[in-house]
C-alpha cells in the first residue's frame, strides 16, 4: 500500500471474526500491506471467493449477449469459445489489479458495454473489426489514466458527490439483485416494476431467493464469519435439489438453471484470441459512424469503471478525508489495459465490477482478494459445467445484502448544503431508475455544474469537470445528433 493511505476504520464487515490483524513481514504482507488495512489472510480469500460467485453469471450471460447478435455480414461468435475468453479475461485482468493495483476489484466483461458491441457495433462492422474498437477504447482510457487526465477528474468530484455514487451504486446493485432474482420483475404494463409474477411470489426460484437472503440477513447480524458465502452454498444446494425434485418451467431460474452437470470438466477453445482488427471498422461503417460507438464506448467505460472504484473503495474505508483512493494511478491504468485485453480475447472490453461490494462486504480489503477471484475464474475455464450450478437467486441476495450496507453512505452527505442536495439526489436515485451508472454520474454532474453557473459561482467548478460536463450533456443528446449527422 502507498504512503499515506488511510487506515480502514472499523467495520461492521471488518469484525466478521475475531482474528487479529496479520503483521510481520512475510510475502503477503509486502505484497498487500494487510495490517495497515486491518485485514487478514482468511478476511481477503474468503471475500475473493465470495466476489466470485456474485459475479460468476457473467461466463454465461456473456456469451449469450454476444453470441445472440450478428455482425455486418451475418456472422456469429462460438459460444464455447465465449465462454472460454470471458473466463480467461476475467481471470488474468483480475489478478492483475490485485497485484498492481492493491485493491479488492475484480473485472470482467462489462454489462452494458458488450451490449454497446452486440447491438451498436456488430450490426455496422464484422466481430474483429468491433473487437478492434474496444482495444481502442481501452488504449484511450489507459493515455488518460498515464496523462493523469482521469485521476485529476476523479479528484475534482466534490466529495459530497463520491459518498453519494456509493450510495447510487448500493441502491443499483440491490436492483441488479432483486432483478436477476426473478423477485422483482419489469412489464411494459403499468406498473414498470412489480413484486414476482403479477404482484406475487409464487415459483420456487422465488423461494429459494427469499429463502437465502433471510439465512444471510441472520447470519450477517449475528455476525457469523463467512455469512455471506455461506448462503450462497446453501440457497444453490436448495436449488439443485429443487431443480431435481420439483417441476420448474424452461427458463424459470434465468440464466443459469441449478442442474448438476454430467461432467465437471471442459475442454477450453482458445479460438477467438487475437481476432481483433484495429482500423478497419472505420473503412466498414465509415469514420462517422465509427467514432460514434468508439465515443459511446470510452464514456460508458470512463465512468462505469471510476463510479464503481469511487464507491466500493469508499465502502471498503480506503477513501481519504479528501477523497483520494490509494494507488488510484494504478488502478485507472490496469482498467483501461482491462478494456483492451478484452478486445484481443474478443469478450468484449473488461471493467471493474460492481460485484466486488459483495467481497468487501466479507472483508476484502486489498488485492489479495482478487488473487482468489482470478483463481477461481482461471479454474473455471475447466470447470465451465460446475460454474453454470449457481443460479442467481443463490447469488443475488448478496448484493442486495451489500447494497444496504453501501447505503450508509448517505450519511456523510450534507444535506444542508442547497448547492448539493438536487446533485447527490440525483446521482443516487438515476443509477438504478435508468440501470446505469454512467447515467446517473452524468446526471449529478450536470445539476451541479448548472447550479453553480446559475448562482455565479461557476469557479468554483474544477476546471477538468467543465469538459466532462459538456461530454455528458453530448452523450444525453447521442440520438438527435446522430439523426442530424445522418449516422443511425
């Protein structure tokens, strides 16, 4: 850990256990400084193994957003070989930041993103030439992170406003639970948003859901080391024997259904590594059109990535008093190289997950963490029958646990303060109303940029949050300028 880092203060999750800070010198104290952060050994894999199953869906769900899409020329990515380059790309990056970066963020194909290739790109270009442009979204966002352009603006957000993205993306990840869960479903009926099936619950994937995140809400309280992974284990064991016993309709549990596959093994297919075309999207789509979805793709990148770092290392106690993150250089660096790996193993650019709130959640203070994730994903790409076992109503309850406790954050909000209140409002409630973090980061920034040119203390704006303002308020108006350029 860098000089002058903050220690963690004492957590609710940092008291699961009753063990003492590690100390000495050994390796992983080197490495990872894990007193200094108040952590442990135990603390650190048993929130990188937790970590991992939160986010594990993404093996699958990956390679069906990809894998459903066609490109320019009507050609479509291998599942398998998805399947193997999500796994592969998650693992190497994650272990990366752990070592690089000190910190409990693992990374992976970002929501959202490949869905900015599957369904923007792809349709323009071929799968390369897409791939191509998400190495130079990565290779963009690393020249900022190198330039100190990205950590300057991160430094910039008011404070007030980075407690408020930890609670924003609290409140989002809860909906990402509840969501994938089946428990809360969308209609495009009224209401947008309701309970279940028609107001209720009534599947067995519900109960299991139910089930697991009232075992997990007792063991949290009753401080029960482990409590979070402990309930996953247990709501996929009930969901196997469900699966096994009790009639569920096709596609009942989403993405992943609990079955106990007849293999544990898979061979990997390496086959989509390297296809990638750097340029020669611009030449297919034209230069206009290119650099439209190459635009989409920084910003969703640019900020997705910094609002999720912002939140989770300011619920993990690693923010200073004036905000600042530890090694954050590093961290920017490492995300961008992220975005690019994912391009050249053509899973779609790589970015920090959410997710990782449900490690921090069991401890995870450093990047010794992450080590455990990257290793379990690394084991995955043998074990991808295993893998597909936890469905989501035995994950998600974790991040509607966390969720909660990332909500405290909303007390260090001044609230008293007229020039914050509609800014931090409206950073919290857009990330999960619109499903997007980057949504609701723009959001904030614009309210607060316009509240102080409208009161005459516009100097009091960063200078490097000025230009950031004027790129959102670009990419909230992306379609009527992109109907008066004729690119659509």
């Amino acid at each position: 850990m860098e000089s002058g880092a903050p220690v963690m203060p004492e957590t609710f999750a940092a008291k699961t256990d009753d063990s003492p800070p590690s100390g000495g010198r050994g390796p992983l104290e080197r490495l990872f400084g894990l007193a200094a952060r108040r952590t442990t050994v135990a603390r650190e894999l048993r929130g990188g193994v937790t970590t991992f199953f939160a986010m594990a869906y993404i093996i699958l769900l990956n390679p069906i957003i990809l894998g459903g899409a066609k490109d320019v020329t009507g050609a479509t990515l291998s599942i398998p070989q998805l399947t193997t380059m999500t796994a592969l790309s998650a693992a190497i990056t994650t272990i990366i930041m752990g070592f690089v970066g000190n910190a409990p963020l693992a990374l992976a194909a970002g929501l959202g993103i490949n869905a900015v290739v599957a369904f923007q790109a792809a349709p323009v270009m071929t799968w390369p030439q897409a791939m191509g442009l998400v190495v130079i979204e990565g290779a963009v966002i690393v020249v900022l992170a190198l330039t100190g352009v990205r950590e300057r603006i991160m430094n910039s957000i008011p404070l007030a406003l980075k407690h408020a993205i930890a609670v924003g993306i609290g409140a989002f990840i809860a909906l990402v639970g509840f969501y994938d869960a089946g428990f809360v479903t969308s209609s495009a009926t009224s209401p947008p948003l309701s309970l279940g099936v028609g107001g209720h619950l009534s599947t067995w994937p519900s109960l299991v859901f139910a089930l697991t995140l009232l075992l997990m809400i007792v063991l949290h309280v009753r401080r029960v080391p482990g409590a979070i992974l402990i309930s996953i284990v247990a709501g996929t064991v009930a969901a196997v024997a469900i699966q096994e016993n009790a009639t569920i309709k096709e596609g009942g549990w989403g993405v992943v259904t609990p079955n106990m596959p007849d293999d544990l093994f898979a061979v990997p297919d390496f086959g989509l590594f390297g296809e990638f075309d750097l340029f020669g999207g611009f030449a297919e789509a034209g230069v206009i059109t290119t650099l439209v979805v190459l635009f989409t793709l920084v910003l969703s990148g640019f900020f997705d990535a910094m609002g999720t770092i912002l939140g989770i290392s300011d619920e993990a106690g690693l923010v200073g008093s004036k905000g600042e993150v530890p090694r954050l250089g590093r961290i920017l660096s490492v995300d961008g190289l992220s975005a690019a790996f994912g391009g050249v193993t053509s899973s779609s650019a790589n970015t920090v997950f959410v997710e990782s709130a449900a490690g921090v959640g069991e401890g995870a203070r450093t990047g010794l963490a992450n080590l455990a994730t990257g290793a379990l994903f690394a084991v995955t790409l043998f074990l991808t029958p295993l893998a597909a076992t936890v469905p989501a109503q035995a994950a998600a309850p974790a991040l509607v646990v966390v969720g909660a406790l990332m909500m405290t954050q909303v007390a260090k909000v001044d609230w008293t303060d007229q020039d914050l209140i509609i800014p931090a409002f409206l950073t919290i409630v857009l990330m999960p109303f619109t499903f997007s973090i980057t949504i609701g980061i723009g959001g904030g920034m614009v309210a607060f940029a316009l509240i102080k040119l409208a009161r005459g203390r516009w100097r009091e704006v960063s200078v490097w949050l000025w230009p950031v303002v004027l790129l959102f308020l670009v990419y909230f108006a992306i379609e009527p300028i992109e109907q008066w350029l004729d690119v659509r």
